[in-house]
C-alpha cells in the first residue's frame, strides 16, 4: 500500500486582541488554527494534513530555533490558506486605514515557510489571502482595498456573490482545471496590483482583477495560486492536480 501524501498547511493565527480577550480562556492565548473547509479540501484517503505553527519573534522559542527547511524537507506539498490581510509594510507601504493593518507575524512567518518550500522544489497552491501571500513574497504589491483603490462592477467583497473568470489558453492553472472559464466565489477586499516579476496573471475576473498567477518559467516548481477558495465550492481539480505533481 502507498505511503500517504503529507501536505503542510499554513496557520491561521487569532491574536489575543480587543473583543477576543473579553471572552477569556483560550482566548487569551495566540491561536493558531486550520479552517475546517480547507482541511476537508485537503484530507483524502491518500492525504495527511499537517498544520504548520506559527512563531512569533517575541515568544518562547528564537525563529532561529524553528526549521521550516525540516518541515519542506518532511512534508510534500504546501497550501498557504486564507485569512487576515497581509501587512502593507510587507510590501513596502503604509496602510490606508487603521483596519488595512494586516498582519505582519503571519506574513513573515508565511513568506519564510514559502521560500523554504520552493527552495525544496515542492509544489504550492495559495489560496486568497495565499496568492496575495505568494505575489509579495516575490516582490509584488497588493491593492490595500479594491473599493476605493480600484472601483468596478464585479463584488469581489460579497461573500455570497460567484462571478466569471477567465483562464489563460495553455496555462497550468488551465491544464490542472481543465477550463478556459469558471464561475467562481469571491470574498476579498485586496487583490494582487503590481505582479511579482517571477509570476504571470493567468486568470482574470470580467473587471480585470487578477484571480490567479503561476509562475513564468515553465520549469519553476508547480506553483498555482488563486484568489478564489475552491475549499468552499468544494472543487476537486486544483487540488487533484497539485497532488499529481507530487507523484
């Protein structure tokens, strides 16, 4: 019988901040959590789902001490899931707004966990806040809030709105979904503004937002990322196809 697929998930990290110590207990504790959906996404009979923690520069353990290169070298695969914003100053900028602070810990915490699994030549999947994650690791910008910064007709911050993206004829995204065109969900305020030099837009929404990137050497490790979350339209094909490229 085969050995299962290990695959890393990023964590999502609840700080212990204003509403959240009013409810006292755990929540008086950094919380590092998976999202049920992304773990049902990943989980199979022939996946195991490891989540990755988090540590923060000024906790028990030195970053020093904690080998992401270990955890690329163990596991398969990695998927940077969901989540908070990711901190402006991550990019080089200043929020526009005290709520588009994001979240610095994580993101420096994710940009190193990507490195270390790229430098393995271990496939990626980013989704969401894991593609904006994806473009800024490797030198791209983010639109702090699509509302205000870049105003259209599709609503990409309506969580119980689908709209139409298109997909590059020959791309891998194309060739792992099997479509040039999907409906898909959408639940961002920020979207990818300036594209990493190392990636390529491969999908697009009818307003011009782009809704996935893969990168632009064609031998670069499987890397897709995409704005959408395919764990809630509980859609097979990208996982199924970042599961290929392990075998």
């Amino acid at each position: 019988m085969a050995e299962p697929l290990l695959i890393g998930v990023s964590a999502r990290i609840c700080h212990p901040i204003g509403p959240m110590l009013e409810l006292g207990g755990v929540f008086t504790k950094t919380l590092h959590y998976l999202e049920q959906s992304v773990a049902h996404w990943v989980m199979s009979k022939d996946v195991l789902v490891v989540m990755i923690p988090a540590i923060e520069s000024e906790g028990m353990i030195a970053r020093s001490d904690m080998s992401l290169a270990a955890y690329a070298e163990h596991l398969d695969g990695l998927v940077l899931q969901g989540g908070a914003d990711l901190a402006p100053e991550s990019y080089g900028e200043d929020a526009l707004a005290p709520e588009w602070e994001g979240d610095r810990v994580r993101d420096r915490y994710e940009i190193d966990l990507f490195n270390a699994f790229v430098a393995a030549a271990k496939p990626v999947i980013g989704i969401c806040r894991g593609c904006q994650l994806i473009n800024v690791a490797l030198g791209g910008t983010l639109y702090q809030d699509l509302d205000s910064e870049r105003p259209g007709p599709v609503p990409h911050t309506d969580e119980t709105s689908r709209h139409a993206v298109r997909v590059a004829a020959g791309s891998l995204l194309e060739r792992t979904l099997g479509m040039r065109a999907a409906t898909v969900n959408s639940r961002h305020h920020q979207a990818i503004r300036d594209l990493a030099p190392a990636l390529k837009a491969v999908a697009w929404a009818d307003d011009g937002v782009i809704e996935g990137a893969e990168p632009v050497d064609a031998n670069a490790p499987w890397l897709v990322a995409v704005q959408w979350h395919p764990e809630d339209l509980t859609e097979r094909a990208l996982f199924d196809g970042f599961a290929r490229a392990i075998a």
